[in-house]
C-alpha cells in the first residue's frame, strides 16, 4: 500500500488524554491532562482540533462530540514501560525498549558526580531531583558565587546541568553536557542529558533561556526515520526532534524552537516547501513552560495558540499527505507533583484524500502511528497494526 507522497508529525508535547491502566504502578491514577486543565480553565476553545474529532477521544469540557470528523480519531496505549520524551518519541517512530531506563530519585551516584567533575573541570551542586524553576532559586545564586555546575533530575531518566550564561558560555555548558552523557553511559545510564543555562540577577528573577539543548542516547535499533531516509526521502525535524534520536535518520535538522509558535511557523515554511518523505515536529511549550511548572492556564493558552494555526498547517498540505497530530505522554498540571504522568496519547489524523469520521479507537502501541506512515509513505512495514487501510 502506497498512498502519501508526505507525513506530518506534530507532538504535543505531554498533552495526554486520560490515565492508562497501569498508572497506579507511576502514581498517576487521575491525571488527564487535557481534561483536567479543561476543568480547571473553565473548558477550552480549540474548534479547529474538536473537528478533528479531539472531544471524540476524552471527555473535555467545552470541546464537543462531533458526528463526523474531519478525518480520524483515537488514542493510544504506550508498551513501553515509561512516561519519558525520549521512551514516547521512539515508540512513535517504531521502538519499544526491552527494558526502561533507569532514574534517580536520590540523586546520582557519587563515582557519576565524581567523574563529572574531573572531566569537566568544575564542582557540582545540587544532585536531587528537582522543579527546574525552583533549582534555580534555590541553587541560582551560590552557582553565581563558585561558578559550579548545577546537576538536577527528575521522574525521569534524565541529567540536567544547569548554568548562568553570565557565568558560564553556552560552549563550555555543551561540551560538559557531552562529557556528562560518556560518563553516564559508563556509570548511571539515562536518555538524555539537558542543557539548562539560564540569566538573572538573583533569586526571584533567574529564567531559563531558549538555548537548551538536548543530548540523547542512540536509539537501539533502526526507527522510523531511518527507514524513511534510507528510501531516499526526507525526514524534517522541527524542535527537539533531532536531539531525541541523536540526529539519527534526521536529514534537515531545522534545530530547536524559540517557543511553540516558532515551531509552528517552521512546520508550515516547510511543508510549502513541497518536500517528499516525513516532517516531525516537537513543540516542547506544553511540557516545558505550562506542564512541569504547572501552569493549567499557560497550557490552555498555548493549546488555544495552536488550535489558531491549525487551518494554515492543513491548508498548506497537498492532496497526497498526511498529517498526525499526537502526544507522547501526559504531564497534568493540576496533578501532584511537577513530573510526566502516565498517559493515553490521542491520535488525530488529516488528509485531503483519506476517509473522514473514522474512529480509530484505542490502539495497543505508539508504534501503530509508525507503521500508518510506513505504509502509506513506503508502501511497506514490518511492524504490526498499521491503521492505514481504516483511513483510505
């Protein structure tokens, strides 16, 4: 089966659609993020998403049922066992890790810190796991003072350097989140080690800048994206994109977003540019800005934002295309605590020549949305459970 010429992929960074069954194994019976801020905002005026079908996947106050959607609906279950970027993103693309990624909820351990310092050069202060905000404020200052590292983690298998840009270049920040990423792969293995610099004067006013950056592990076997270059198409990433797959299978790194809407904009440049093969974008804002600190307004403000946009991303799609709009785990800011929940992905799909109304119910795997693409983009694929004959 070959029916597209070009998919487009948008995560919605964390915008789950309702607790999956194993949540009480991650403490996150309840969550629901897009349902939860719903109720906490007073519903949401996402019109252009609701006739995708999106008030079809979860009940979410002021986004209605509709009778029939533009193109297809569903969500999906994650196989993996974890409610990470990296573990969503490459589920997405066709990977379910044999086993999770370890994290750290004491800390790393102190051989990891010790050789971090001699490679880099410079102390460490912190190593807990902590709000990226608060780290700052509680840590920002004496940072300033001893020009020291600041190492943080979270729920997730992540190692987070942070450091004032006054203080220490952008440079030398990358190249220790390099080094910090060899050493976890001998010592604490993680999926990614993050770039945090940020700017201030002093507690209260410190602020994280747009010039993070991510380091990731290899992907452990080929995904999506390889396939799809290895047929001599392209594979646009957009965002964050190429640092979770370490570059790999990434054929036009469009590097990371100042903020959702510069991702936004970048997705539409490129699909008028007529490109053949895969666009994947990441708009990390709703985890980042509105999920993790908790934000419930932010993120309704920010979903809204995209919903605006949504027409000018499917008016500049051809009629041989798709586009997927999806999530990679939930992070419910009116849930405890500031980490990822565990979390159904919704799945909306739009074509200007594939079926409308259809109701892809909930799928076993985040690896069905590879397969879909996979079969239409390359008329083949090795993974199970494509829903590409449910849509044309």
């Amino acid at each position: 089966m070959n029916k597209i010429e070009r998919a487009t992929i948008i995560v919605l960074d964390s915008a789950g659609v309702g607790f999956m069954p194993d949540a009480a194994e991650f403490g996150d019976v309840g969550s629901n993020t897009l349902g939860n801020i719903a109720l906490a905002c007073g519903g949401l005026n996402v019109s252009n998403m609701e006739d995708l079908g999106l008030g079809n996947i979860t009940e979410i106050l002021g986004v209605s049922r509709v009778e029939k959607s533009l193109g297809a609906y569903g969500k999906a279950n994650e196989q993996s066992k974890g409610k990470d970027t990296t573990t969503g993103h490459w589920e997405i693309a066709g990977i379910v890790p044999e086993k999770p990624f370890p994290t750290y909820p004491n800390g790393f351990p102190e051989e990891t810190l010790k050789e971090i310092e001699k490679r880099t050069g410079r102390k460490i202060l912190c190593n807990l796991p902590y709000s990226g905000t608060a780290v700052l404020d509680d840590y920002g200052d004496e940072q300033m003072k001893t020009g020291d590292w600041i190492v943080y983690t979270s729920a997730d298998p992540v190692l987070q350097i942070a450091a004032h840009e006054d203080i220490i270049s952008l440079d030398e920040l990358y190249k220790a989140c390099k080094i910090a990423l060899e050493v976890c792969k001998e010592y604490s293995p993680v999926a990614r080690v993050i770039a945090r610099p940020y700017v201030g004067s002093g507690k209260g006013h410190f602020v994280r800048t747009a010039h993070r950056h991510d380091y990731s592990v290899l992907p452990p076997k080929d995904t999506m994206l390889n396939r799809i270059e290895e047929a001599g198409l392209s594979v646009i990433g957009i965002g964050k994109t190429s640092d979770i797959f370490a570059g790999v299978g990434v054929t036009d790194d469009r590097g990371t977003n100042k903020d959702n809407l510069d991702g936004i904009l970048k997705t539409i440049k490129a699909l008028q540019e007529k490109s053949k093969g895969l666009i994947f974008t990441n708009l990390v804002d709703f985890d980042m800005k509105y999920g993790h600190r908790r934000d419930p307004k932010g993120y309704k403000l920010a979903l809204e934002e995209f919903d605006e946009y949504l027409p000018q991303i499917m008016e500049n799609m051809g009629d041989n295309e798709i586009l997927i709009i999806t999530a990679d785990h939930g992070c419910d800011p009116t849930f405890s605590g500031t980490d990822h929940t565990r979390e159904y992905i919704p799945i909306m799909v739009y074509g200007k020549t594939m079926k409308s109304g259809v109701n892809l119910g909930t799928r076993t795997s985040f690896t069905d949305i590879a397969a879909t693409v996979e079969e239409l983009l390359l008329g083949k694929t090795d993974l199970k459970t494509s829903f590409a004959k449910e849509i044309f």
